[in-house]
C-alpha cells in the first residue's frame, strides 16, 4: 500500500484536468520557469487529492480537499498571495495557553483567520464537480 497526491485544476466551465504534481510542486516552489499561461491573472480552483494505492491502482480517496490558487499577470503561483495564505494558516492555530489578562475578553483571532482562509482559499464543489474528480481518479469502469 502507498499513498498518491493528486492534484485536478477546475475550469470555470466546472471541466478539470489534471495537473501533474511535478509541475505543482514548481509552482508551490516559485520555480520562475514553472508557468500556466492560461490562468494568468485569475483566481483558480483545485483539488487535492490524497488517494490509497494497491498494486500502483488507487482503492480509496483518503482526502479530498478544495482550495483556490492565485496566478500573477505571467501564469505564476502569485507568490505574495500564498505568502498571505501561509500567515492566515498560522494564524488559524488557537492560543496553546490561556489567556490570563481578562476574564471578560476571549481571543478569538484564530477564529477570524480561519473564517477568511476559507472565504479566501477554499470552496465547495457541487456533485457534478466532486464526481467528475472521483471519476478522473479511479477511472470510467469504477464500480
């Protein structure tokens, strides 16, 4: 058993395609010669995809998460955007100890980064979406 990541871009026609993780990677990197010129300057959502492989076939979709990716005006990750999404990702983590100043105020920080991470790098698939990406993993005989 092995596990795959699998990463499928969703075009505003709900169509996906996947991205190899190679390629992904760069992006995430800021690789200056990685570039996807048709996103250039838009906001694009993608999936990831953490599947459970046997004998190199995937059996099982561990996760599935949906997020949203910036492009600069070139078709680069927009790397000042995912510097943002990293803050707010710390910033999501609750207080480790409590607060001893006041009994009357609760930091709540932590829930406001997570409230704007999601309405900033998240979104929800509809069902044609979310199987045409089970589709594109375990293939057009899937049982």
């Amino acid at each position: 058993m092995s596990v795959s990541l699998r990463i499928f871009l969703v075009n505003d026609d709900d169509s996906i395609q996947r991205l190899p993780l190679s390629r992904y990677e760069r992006l995430i990197r800021g690789d200056a010669e990685e570039r996807l010129p048709q996103y250039a300057g838009k906001r694009v959502r993608y999936a990831e995809v953490a599947v459970e492989l046997v004998e190199r076939k995937p059996v099982e979709i561990i996760r599935l998460e949906h997020f949203i990716m910036y492009f600069d005006s070139e078709g680069r990750l927009d790397l000042r955007e995912k510097k943002k999404e990293r803050r707010l990702s710390v910033d999501m983590i609750p207080p480790l100890l409590p607060q001893w100043d006041s009994d009357q105020v609760i930091d709540a920080h932590h829930r406001f980064a997570k409230k704007s991470f999601e309405h900033q790098y998240k979104w929800t698939p509809s069902p044609t979406v979310e199987e045409a990406i089970v589709q594109a993993v375990f293939g057009k005989d899937r049982v």
